[in-house]
C-alpha cells in the first residue's frame, strides 16, 4: 500500500475526514473550518503557548539534508503555508543544511510574528550528506547559538534543545554552556534530544527542561517511558518522526485498524499521537505544500475511545 492510500476511520458524530490528492473536506480551505481548529494549545516552559501539531523544516533541505533544496521557492511556500493554517512551532536544527533550514524559516517568515515559535537545536556536527556527528563542547555550543541567533535573526531563541548528548563529554558541561546563553537572555527555554527518564533528570539538576524530542511513532514506541515521565513532570515531547521518517509506516497494522470513513494513514497516525498525550507535540516534516495541508488538517479527526482502543490494539 502506498503512503497515500485512504483509510476508512470512524469519526465522531458521523463526521467524516478526508483528505488525499483529489478530497480534501476538512482542508485549510474549506470555509466551514476555522484553520487551527482542533489543533489545541500547549504551554512550553509553562509560559509559551503553542498548537500542538507543530512543523519540522528538516525536510526543506537538499539531499541527504544537506544544502539548498532543488526549489527554494516551493520551500518558503511550505513554510509560511503552514504558519498559515496555524502552525505555530517550527522544529528546525543548525544541522539542517547545514544552516539552510533555519536560512529558509528567516527568509520565510522574518519579521516573524509574535506567535511563532522557533525550536532550533545545536550539538550535532555535518561532516558530510547524511552523516551526523556529536560535539557537545561548551564553547562550541555557546558558538553555535550565537550562529542560529544571527541566521533566525533573533535576539533570542525561544527554545534551544542539544540535539544529542555528546558521549565525550559530560552533559554538565554541555548544558552548563546553554544555562550560561540562558543567563545572558539569548535562549528562552532549553530541550534534550534523544534521551531517556534518568538523563532527563540530571540534566534538570543543571537547569530547568522544557521540552525533550525523542523518536517516536504509533510502530515505535521504544521511548514510552520517557513520554511517562514528560506527561508526569508536565514537559512537552515532541516526536521526532512522527509518520514515520524516511521508511514510512506499517500501514498495514494502520489500514486494519480503519472502519467505515476515509483518512489517510499518516493522518491517522497524527490523529493518534495527539490523542496519545496531553503534551505530544508532533512536528511532521514535509517539503510538500499538499502533504502539509494533509498533515494539519489531522488534528481535526477525531475518533471515538472505542475507535482509539481498536487502532492502538492493531497497531502495537
Ligand atoms: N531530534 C532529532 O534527532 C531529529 C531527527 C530527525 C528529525 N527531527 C525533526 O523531526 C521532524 C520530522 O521528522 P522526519 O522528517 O524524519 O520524519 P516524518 O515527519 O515522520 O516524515 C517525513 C517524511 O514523510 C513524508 N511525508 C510527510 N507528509 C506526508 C504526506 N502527507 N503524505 C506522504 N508523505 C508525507 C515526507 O516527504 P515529502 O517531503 O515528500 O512530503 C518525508 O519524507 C524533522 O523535520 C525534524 O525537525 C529531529
């Protein structure tokens, strides 16, 4: 089955969700829908509010996530379709690019407007296309926000997350760099990357966490128990591949699950994340205008408990 195949899925109220090439009923365009509808609001840090279902401006890159991509023009469409239709949290990365990916949400969307919020992460080093190598060296953290800062055209990042925890060097010292960033007004709020309950705890003996982005999908669960642990401590988890990356989903388990109407299985699959927790926060990366609007428009489906119960037993 590819990607797009539609899915039958129950809807509340007999509602029904479509959303494809060709039928898109609750589309951004649809005049009956408020465009951010469904999409609820989540405070990051406590004090910044943002929709839930965020973007990730990975994907605006070239190649292997290296360089300009073939169409910048189609890039910054992306980027300001999706504020738009009420994205208000863009997940974007020194690495991207590298540097082209937060280039392209400045040239988008700067001066950007008061409710966007722009998650940017620094740490991990590009020696090449598709290669990723950690560096969590103070000095060449506090560097790079100092970087990200000039490329966004900010005075402050409102969330700045290691994108890994570099091996070499003790987090301490790595997270003792963003506190000092922090202390100096150049950072709002910081997040991990790819860390469990116990790094997420000594990392808060250095400074307080806002956030953790961690892989995570309706097949890939192998970071519930940091999820519990965001839930408990009120942290916003953001799901990085959250349909799934570059391989997809099993949409197999995803179209079993499916009843009567019609969603695709990635809207499906977002649909499932926000009913999944309170402080999920999925940020779906595209380089599509039509996959973006696909995309959003998953936080209006909405599925009964029996529905839901259904969809995660065939899922897992
Ligand atoms: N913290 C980390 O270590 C880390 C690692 C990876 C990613 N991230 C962040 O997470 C974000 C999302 O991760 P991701 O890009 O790896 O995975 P993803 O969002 O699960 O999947 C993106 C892929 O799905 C395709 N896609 C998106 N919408 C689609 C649709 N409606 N129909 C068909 N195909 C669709 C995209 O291709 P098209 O362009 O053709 O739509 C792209 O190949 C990234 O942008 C980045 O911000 C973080």
């Amino acid at each position: 089955m590819t990607r797009r195949k539609f899915l039958g899925t129950t809807l509340t109220g007999g509602a029904t969700l479509i959303a494809g090439e060709s039928n898109m009923i609750f589309a951004a365009s649809s005049p009956a829908v408020t465009e951010a509808d469904g999409n609820s609001l989540f405070r990051l840090g406590g004090d910044l509010p943002v929709n839930r279902l965020g973007f990730g401006a990975m994907r605006l890159t070239g190649e292997g996530i290296w360089g300009w991509p073939a169409d910048r023009g189609n890039a910054l469409k992306v980027l300001r379709r999706a504020f738009q239709l009420g994205v208000n949290l863009i997940d974007t990365a020194d690495a991207y690019g590298p540097e082209t990916s937060e280039l392209l949400i400045a040239e988008a969307l700067h001066p950007y407007p008061k409710d966007l919020v722009i998650a940017t992460k620094g740490g991990l080093t590009r020696p090449g296309p598709g290669q990723w190598m950690p560096n969590g060296r103070p000095e060449y953290l506090t560097q790079c926000v100092e970087k990200s800062l000039k490329r966004l055209r900010l005075e402050r990042i409102d969330l700045y997350q290691l994108h890994r925890i570099d091996p070499k060097v003790p987090m301490e010292e790595s997270l003792g760099a963003l506190k000092k960033m922090q202390e100096a007004g150049k950072i709002r709020h910081v997040g991990l990357s790819e860390v469990s309950p116990e790094e997420i705890e000594r990392a808060r003996k250095v400074l307080p966490i806002a956030s953790v982005q961690n892989q995570y999908n309706i097949d890939n669960r192998r970071w519930e128990k940091t999820l519990t642990y965001c839930e408990k401590e009120g942290l916003g988890f953001m799901p990085w591949s959250p349909i799934g990356g570059n391989r997809g989903l099993k949409d197999n388990a995803l179209e079993a699950a499916a009843g009567g109407h019609r969603a695709s299985v990635i809207q499906l699959a977002l649909a499932w994340l926000l009913h999944r927790s309170p402080v999920m926060l999925p940020i779906p990366g595209t380089s599509s205008v039509a996959h973006l609007e696909e995309n959003v428009a998953a936080a209006k489906l909405k599925l009964t408990a029996e529905d839901w119960k259904r969809v995660d037993a065939l899922a897992r």
